[in-house]
C-alpha cells in the first residue's frame, strides 16, 4: 500500500533558549519572564507542522482515500499502520472534529487506540467542532434492556465480560454510580450494577428517563482496555483530542490512560488542549516507569473522573519516573473532576482524589523540575479533594533552592480528609485555596516534615463539620520538625462549638521552625482559635489577628497585632506591608496607593510596597529604611523621642486597617 500524503515546507521559529534548571527568584518578575520563554521552547521543540501529514473522517476510506483534507482515511488501524510505515517520523495524522473512534467491542487491555513510537509525530484535529474523540465506549442498543421483574424499577441487559461502568451518552459528565449488589443499585437512582458471572448490567435510570427501551438515554459501556494515544517518541504532539473510558480496571489500577505520553530520558512531548475523562487511577499522564527522566508540557488540558480502586492515590494529572530526573509543566490544565462515584466509597465524608501530582521512584532519585502555573480544580460534585502536589524534590531550604514551583492555583475543594499544600521543597505563589472542608478524624492541614513555602496565598478553611476537637494547621509526623514558611498570607478560619484549632497541636516542639510572618488570621464560628498555646513560636512576627481566643499581649508574636473586625477574602485592608519584594507580582493584585503616600502593590490579603529598599545602605531592609522613607509624624508610643519605634506602630496598624490612636494628638510633628 502507498500512502500519499499531503506535504509542507515546515519552518520552525526556535524559541529563545532558557535554562530550564535555573530559575530566578519566584518572588521577581525575571520568574515569570523566565517562564514564558521556557514554555515557549518546549511548545516549539514539538511543533504541530510536520513534513506530511495524513487526514481521518468517520465518513473516509481506508481503501480509495490519499489522505489528504478532501478524500481522508477512516479509521485507527489505518492510522496505526502509517505511523508504523513512517519509522523516522515527522509526520501529523490530524482527526476530523465532531468525529468518534471507538475501540471494538472485543478489545482487550492490551489494546491501544494509538500509540507512536517513532520521533516527532503529531497527534492533532482539523475542521471545526467538538474536539475528534477517541472512546472506550460502546453503545448499548435499547432494545436489548429489560425490566427485572425481581427488582421493580431495575433493568438489565446481557453485556460484554468485565464491563466495567456505564454512561449516559447525552450526559456523560453526569456519572452513573457503581454500586456492588442489587440492593445498593435498587436504593439509588442514575446507578449500575455488573454481575461478572451472568455478565448482566443492571441500571437504575434516572427518574427523568425511567425506561431504557424508549432510547431516551443513550447508554454506553465500557471494558478493560490500554491507552487512548500514547506517545513514545521524542518531540511528540497530542493536541485537541478527546479520549474516554481507557484502562478502566475494575478491581485494579491500570497503567493505561486517555493521553499517555511515555517519554524517558531527554525525550520530549507535550499535549495541547487534550481531554481526558474516564480513566483509570489517572488521566492525564507523563511516565517513565522503569525509567528515568522525560520532558513532557501539559498545557491547556483539561481532565477527570478516575476510577475508584485505589484509595488516596487518584490523581487526575500524573508525572512519574522511576528514577527520578523528569520535567513536567501543567500550564493552565484543569482537573474538573475527581474519582468516580462508587459505593465502595463514603461520598459523605470524604471524595479523596488529587488534582496534580509529580513523584518519583524514591526519594534519593527526584524529579529535575515540576511547575504548575495557572492550574485549577472548579468545584463542584466529584471534585477533586487535594491541590496540587510534587513529590520527591531536591531539597530546598530556600527559595533559591526551589525547582518544583506552584503559581496561581485556584482550587475549590469539598470534603476531603486532608489537605498538604505546604509541601517539602516547593514553593505555592499566588495561590487560593478556597472551601476547604476537612470532616474526618486527621486534625491537621500540612503533615508530614515539610520545609516549603507559600507565599502571598489564601487558605479558607470550613470546619464547621469537622468531627475530631482539635485542628492544627501544621502537623509534623513524630521526631520530625516542620519547617514550612508561610509569608503574606490569609487564613480564613471557620469553626464549630468544641473545636480548638491551633498552629500545632500535637507537640509545639515540632514546629520550633516553622514560620509565619506577615500573615492575616481570621476566624469565626463557635470554636476556639488559640494559635500559639503552650508555646513560644520563635518565627512568628509581623502577623495580624481577628478572632483568637487569647488577647494580642498574650501571643508569641513580637508584632502581632489583634484586629478589632473581621477582613474577609477579597478585601484589600489599608496600608504598606514590611515584607518587600523587588517585584510586579503576578496573581490577584493592583496598584494602589498605600497609607503612606508610596505607591505600591496590594493584594486581596494585604500590600506588598516594593518601592522602599535599603534606604539607609546598611545592607539590610528594616523599619529603619521605613522610618527614614516616611518620618513618623509623632511621638506614637509616649517616650518622648520620636524615632523609628513610632514607625512601627505607625506601620503595624496601618498595614491592616487598624485606627491610629495617637498618643498626644496635640503636639507638632518633628523630625529625627
């Protein structure tokens, strides 16, 4: 057979080169220009032109089509059998949008739909509408189904072996519940059943659509399968391809996914735009297993749904090698859903799936670099219940250390069993984690040892329902010392009657150093909030406070400051911040102009003045710098000399909107 495909003369820009193992300070806006040229490199190290390039339609012809856009070909087999015709690559098989392509009914887990072993390939779509499909799932004709006259209400039709979940056609993203007896499938509507002997599927319809005869409910089915596309070769593309139902086990996980790009050592891919629901432990995935390294870009993809077969280990977007080295960047993915509904699992306490994860083989082998910029998790039902999380870093004890970087997440959570964001050697800038529900007995919120930071980030958190008395927000496991640092940010804190929540509740000696400065801490509800009980905190400074059981004298903070209202997510309180940063940060924030007259930077928690530095060239910044930039107007603390003391109260209360009371409002300003 000859295939004829259609040519181009591909002329690829390379993007200007970065360093992707020496990022500036998150903290500067070299960062985020560092970024960009980085991400821009890999997009064009695996460009979407290729040399020739192939077409597929539903309506094409294996036999009498070219390939080219007017006579496409049809089908996957075609498309595999080029791939393998083409050893040396760079070549694009593009997929007709508003087109589906099946996996047969008889496939089997070691099927794939396509996978590309050869160099530069593109994987990609053409036309217009929604995005070309490749499923696992099989229709289900409607009159096969049956009522089951033992089980009024439920139907059943014979189906293929080791199905393993079914799906409303017309709304797939409206999951089906798996349940394990038809007792659990009999109690709750829009539910299935499989019984593996008798290969019967039951249903329990939606009440909308109480009877499958009539077609009103396209319903599908899926079975043990390998991967969607998997991409093995070095500067491979998968863009704007929607893959569903691929390596869903039922009993255990499978490592087959909707999107696998399978790359090792210096090998690179990416994936564009891709979909992914439906799939096994995850759906979107970079791996090396057996291996090391691989440099994959995940950018504008979106993911969800995982099978529930191995608790706490669901994560939706996944990056793995065995022996460490990876790179791996989510650039603005979202994880719209979590794990599946199922019986096997308590939905009422906890949906316990991760949205972003990066991990290695061990600990002694980490990854070279993780980044998820701009990623989100919406909410909602099925959500994911964790943020995003790297494992198995290089150690960073400061922010210059750092390789694995997470900026401007946005993650609306639910119940969940715990939440880590403040995680070992990474850095989270710019985040907000919002409606955060902890409910079961684990009382903490970052376990562990964990020497990250986050930065300018907020965390609100309902406890409301929480059923344990006691809450700490970091945890170190037994003879471990914590060491996460928590700068600029928000805890939005939500309690019920009985329940104490303090920075750590287990033994204060654990957290010796942690820190937290220049944070806002705002709680409400019936509980109690006794952040530093029992214990000096040595690295707690410059933090403000509203609603805490003890008075502002009483904290181990040399500068806290006890609120007298409550500030809300989202509201900007007046005033300059002692924590400078050279930098135009990225994130929610505006210019604005400070209660000292300097025009500085101001985010939904507090401001950020990059405008004062090292005023006096001491080599350090401190109020000293503040006092000579602004002069206090007065004598504020009542000791006769009007010196940079009087700046710090001038600063500490107007940093957070606090009224001023002066000590002799009557005297003239003078000058040190």
């Amino acid at each position: 057979m000859v295939f004829v495909a259609s040519l181009c003369i591909v002329a690829v820009s390379p993007a200007r080169a970065v360093d992707p193992l020496a990022p500036p300070l998150v903290t500067t806006p070299a960062w985020q220009t560092w970024y960009d040229k980085l991400l821009a490199m890999r997009l064009a190290e695996c460009p979407r032109e290729r040399s020739a390039t192939f077409h597929f339609a539903a309506d094409g012809d294996d036999i009498s089509g070219d390939g080219s856009i007017g006579n496409p070909y049809r089908t996957l087999a075609m498309a595999r059998a080029i791939a393998d015709a083409n050893p040396q690559g760079d070549i694009a098989l593009l997929f007709r949008r508003g087109d589906t392509w099946r996996m047969p009914t008889d496939a089997t887990a070691d099927d794939v739909a396509l996978e590309i072993t050869a160099p530069d390939v593109t994987v990609a779509d053409y036309g217009t509408g929604p995005k070309p499909r490749f499923t696992a799932f099989n229709p289900i004709e409607a009159s096969t189904w049956q009522p089951d006259a033992a089980n009024p209400g439920l139907f059943f039709t014979t189906a293929a072996p080791d199905t393993t979940w079914v799906k409303d056609g017309n709304a797939p993203l409206e999951p089906f519940i798996q349940t394990f007896s038809l007792i659990e499938c009999g109690d709750r509507p829009r539910s299935f059943f499989y019984e593996p002997v008798s290969m019967r599927l039951y249903v329990n319809p939606p009440p909308a659509h109480p009877d499958p005869r009539t077609g009103s409910v396209a319903y599908e089915a899926t079975r043990p399968t390998g991967s969607g596309v998997r991409m093995r070769g070095d500067g491979g593309r998968v863009e704007s391809i929607s893959a569903w139902g691929f390596g869903m086990w039922f009993t255990t996980p499978s490592q087959n996914h909707g999107i696998d790009l399978w790359v090792r050592n210096a090998d690179r891919a990416v994936a564009v735009e891709c979909e992914s629901y439906y799939g096994s432990s995850h759906c979107i995935v970079h791996a090396a297993s057996g291996a090391s390294g691989g440099i994959t870009t995940f950018s504008g993809c979106e993911a969800g749904l995982t099978t529930p077969n191995i608790p706490a280990n669901e994560t939706v977007f996944n990056a793995f090698s065995q022996g460490g080295g990876h790179q791996v960047i989510f650039d603005r993915c979202i994880a719209r859903f979590g794990r599946l509904p199922s019986t096997r699992w308590n939905y009422g306490t906890t949906n316990d799936a991760r949205s972003f994860f990066s991990h290695a083989g061990s600990a002694g082998n980490p990854a070279a670099l993780a980044i998820a910029m701009g990623c989100s998790t919406p909410g909602g039902p099925y959500t994911p219940a964790r943020p995003v999380a790297f494992n198995s870093m290089q150690e960073a004890t400061s922010l210059e250390d750092v390789r694995a970087f997470i900026v401007d997440e946005v993650f609306v959570g639910g119940l969940t069993s715990s939440v880590t964001p403040a995680q070992s050697n990474v850095v989270a800038f710019n985040c907000q984690y919002l409606n955060i529900k902890p409910i079961v007995t684990d009382p903490t919120f970052s376990t562990g040892a964990p020497k990250g930071f986050e930065i300018n980030s907020v965390f609100q958190l309902d406890l409301s329902e929480h059923v344990a008395n006691s809450f700490g927000l970091y945890n170190p496991a037994p003879n471990q010392q914590s060491r996460a640092t928590f700068l600029h940010c928000h805890f939005d804190i939500t309690t019920r009657p009985g329940l104490e929540v303090r920075l750590d509740f287990d033994n204060p000696n654990r957290s010796f150093f942690a820190t937290v400065r220049n944070t806002l801490f705002t709680h409400r509800g019936g509980g109690s909030f006794v952040p530093y009980r029992g214990f000096v905190f040595p690295t707690a400074a410059g933090n403000a406070y509203f609603g805490a059981t003890q008075p502002d004298t009483a904290f181990a903070d040399p500068t806290g400051l006890a609120l007298s209202s409550d500030i809300s997510i989202g509201t900007i309180p007046a005033g300059t911040s002692e924590l400078a940063f050279a930098a135009t940060l990225s994130g929610p924030i505006r210019p604005e102009l400070d209660a000292i007259g300097n025009v500085g930077l101001r985010t939904t928690i507090g401001p950020i003045d990059n405008t004062i530095g090292d005023v006096n060239n001491d080599g350090r910044f401190d109020l000293d710098d503040i006092y000579q930039q602004t002069q206090s107007p007065i004598d504020v603390d009542g000791n006769g000399i009007i010196d940079s003391d009087d700046t710090r109260l001038v600063v500490r209360r107007a940093r957070w909107g606090e009224r001023l009371i002066l000590n002799d409002p009557a005297s003239t300003p003078s000058r040190r």
